[in-house]
C-alpha cells in the first residue's frame, strides 16, 4: 500500500515507483480464518507507478469487496488534501483466483482530494475472476473493474479477462466535488472480454453504448472482443462472438493457456495489428528477464574527522609529528589538501551515527555531492575544505552497527 496515514510533509506524494517481477499473494488457508484480509495492491496518495512482470494472486471477500487492486485516492485523516492517485502504468502482468480485479475511485469520498488521472492498464492476463473467490455473508462480483468518481485519462487496452461475475466492467456515478461523473479521456480498446449478463454497464443508465454515452463521453472503445454480447448493444468497430466462440479461441483454458489458436478470427485483428488481448511474447519477456546488474557502489569518504581517543583508538600513525599541515594537534599525518598515510600498516578509524547530520552521509556521497562539499569548504575557508577521496581500492572496511557506520582506513 502506498499512502494511507497522512504525511507530514505538505505536498507528499509517493513518486517514482516500481513494483515489477514479484510474485503476490495471500496463503488462502486465511479464508475461514478470523483475519482480516484486504487487497493484494493499493494505491492511496502516489505518483508516477509502474506495475509490470508481477504474478498477483488470490483476493477474495473479506475486509473489503475482493478487488485485488486499488486506485483510490484517500486522504485518510483529513490533513492532506493534495492527495492523488496518478500516472500509474499496470501492464504485463498475471492476475488470478480474485474476487475483483480493479477498484478505481476519482476522488476521496469522504475527504478532500486531487483526482486520479492518468491510469493504463494494457497487456494483461486476468482468469479465475470468480463468484467462487465469496464467503459466507458476501459475495463476490467477479468484476474486472469498478470504476467511479469521474477519474481522468483511463487507458484499458490488449488484456485476456476471463470472469463470471453478471458485469464485466461497471461504470458508477460515485462521489466528485464538482457533481461532474462522467470519464474524461477514456479508452477500450483491444481487450478480450465476456459480456456475461451486462458486460460493460453504466449504473442507472444501461449496458455497452447506452451507459458508455453517458460515463465515458467522446470515449475510444474498438476492436474489442465481447464474448456473448449483442452487437446492436455495442459501438461499431468491435466484434461479438458467442460466448462458446470466444472461449474456443484459446489453446486450453482449462490449463489457463489462452494464447490464441490459428484459426481465431482475433488474430492480428486489433488497432496496431496485433492479436486482440495480451501479446504474449510481451508478457512472457516481462515475467521472466533477467535483473538489471546492480552497478559496484562507489564511495568518497573524508578521514580527518578520524575518532578521538589518540594512537590505537581512532588511528595508528608510524611516524612522529604532523605531516604536511596541522589540523589536529597529535601524531597524524594529514594536510588541508590531502590526508596521507604515508607508511603500511598505518590507519584512521570513523564511527559515525547514521543520523549524524555532518557524517553520516560520509559513506554514501557521490561525486556531485563531494564537489558540492569541497566548494562550499573553500568558499568558508574551511582547512577540511578538500579532504581525502579514495574510491574502491585496497584497504577499505565498512561495518555498519545498530545505527552506526565504523569506517576503516588501512595502507
């Protein structure tokens, strides 16, 4: 979950997130068990998202409806107004063995908030979306979205949805400061999707073109396969299949394999020329490929605010007096420009606490921040004001304990 607790920073808002390659689930044993049990994914107050390459699995009624993730903006005690859900990307992924796939709110329904924007959700595998995800006292709607609130800019383009649930896609009034519902910017395109009883539905208002018309004005909605719908329910430019057609289209669903078979009329048939629904080779590359390799950190690291306590303490020098400049008073060699350790053997000792505000970035600055140092060393006069810089070569040891960072020099 991102968000929830109201920041105390003004004007917080988690940003630059990814959530790729994880595999995300809860054991169902918790079913029957007295747990509260929520979603799998949520979002709250964030920014700028990626969510791709994940398996996310197993979300049913409990604690809340089931829906395994979550766009909704939530200004949970009242102090952060400027919360918002936004620019958020969910795209090759697994999802299976849920209750609901998505919850999309516009707004905070009890709170001020900013409005979700910006949402795409593209290239997705969605099965086992099931009324069988229920509990005793609830039921679960089987949805692949609920959406309301009048968010911004919602982009559902080449998923696989596979659900039982009466809609496919319910689209609901909800709550927005300015009384204005309806979904601005809104696409449907490229999705293998089953009509069921009401497929996409507008609450109130009516199934496919009818409740689109009204929630989503001016909205793209094409080359979508909709399993069992009516075609004179639907815009033009999308197909209708029967409902055993659509599920004839895949290689096993049975064994959730559901590429699709030769002979499907859905087969390079979508707006970019691809096969209507997920691009397999695409989610397949997303689960499965290898690490970035994490770059060898480099470090600089300034010693003559070596450790007090004199010879064998905070630092072992060989030869008598300062070498090279005074900044302390004892045995070390050291210079304003330089610290030296002129002889083998010889070491300087720093333990930092890691909230130190002076220190305790003093292993982790990289070359821009040093610079930035030096500079405003010199501009004070400070004799420290250039300091020792060694980076990745012998002699170096780090120990980090309970809070605090030894840092040993050895020539």
């Amino acid at each position: 979950m991102f968000g929830g607790a109201d920041p105390s920073i003004p004007n917080l808002v988690a940003t630059g997130i990814t959530i790729r390659r994880n595999y995300i689930t809860k054991p169902t044993s918790w079913i029957m068990q007295s747990w509260t049990v929520k979603n799998l994914v949520e979002f709250k107050n964030a920014q700028n998202v990626v969510v791709e390459g994940n398996v996310i699995e197993n979300s049913w009624v409990a604690a809340q409806q089931g829906y395994a993730v979550l766009f909704t903006p939530r200004n949970q005690e009242g102090t952060a107004p400027w919360t918002i859900v936004r620019n958020v990307v969910f795209r090759n992924n697994i999802m299976r063995h849920v209750a609901g796939g998505f919850s999309i709110s516009g707004y905070d329904d009890g709170r001020p908030s900013q409005q979700t924007s910006d949402i795409t959700i593209s290239n997705n595998l969605f099965y086992d979306v099931s009324t069988a995800w229920s509990i005793p006292n609830g039921a679960a709607a089987a949805r692949f979205a609920i959406i309301g609130g009048g968010p911004r800019n919602v982009t559902i383009d080449h998923n696989t949805v596979d659900n039982n649930g009466s809609a496919t896609i319910l689209i609901y009034g909800g709550y927005t400061p300015t009384s204005t519902v309806q979904i601005y910017g809104f696409q449907l395109t490229n999705n293998l999707l089953r009509d069921n009883a009401y497929g996409v539905f507008g609450d109130a208002v009516g199934e496919g073109s009818a409740g689109l018309r009204f929630y989503t004005p001016n909205a793209i909605v094409a080359r979508n396969a909709f399993g069992g719908a009516a075609a004179t329910q639907y815009p033009t430019g999308n197909d209708f299949p029967t409902m055993a057609q659509w599920q004839a289209d895949f290689v096993n669903i049975g064994a959730a394999n559901y590429r699709l078979v030769a002979t499907s009329l859905s087969k390079n048939a979508s707006t970019d020329a691809k096969d209507v629904g997920v691009d397999f080779t695409a989610l397949d590359a997303a689960l499965n490929a290898t690490p970035a390799s994490t770059p060898a950190p480099r470090f600089t690291v300034q010693f003559e605010n070596y450790d007090t306590g004199g010879e064998g303490v905070g630092y072992h020098d060989t030869t008598p007096g300062n070498k090279g400049g005074l900044y302390r008073s004892d045995n070390v060699d050291i210079a304003a420009a330089n610290e030296h350790l002129s002889h083998r053997g010889e070491w300087r000792r720093q333990n930092r606490s890691a909230h130190d505000p002076e220190h305790g970035r003093v292993a982790g600055m990289d070359d821009d921040q040093q610079a930035r140092r030096r500079t405003r060393r010199r501009e004070a006069g400070d004799p420290r004001r250039d300091g020792y810089e060694r980076r990745d070569r012998r002699g170096w040891q780090l120990q980090l304990v309970c809070g605090s960072i030894i840092l040993l020099l050895v020539c």
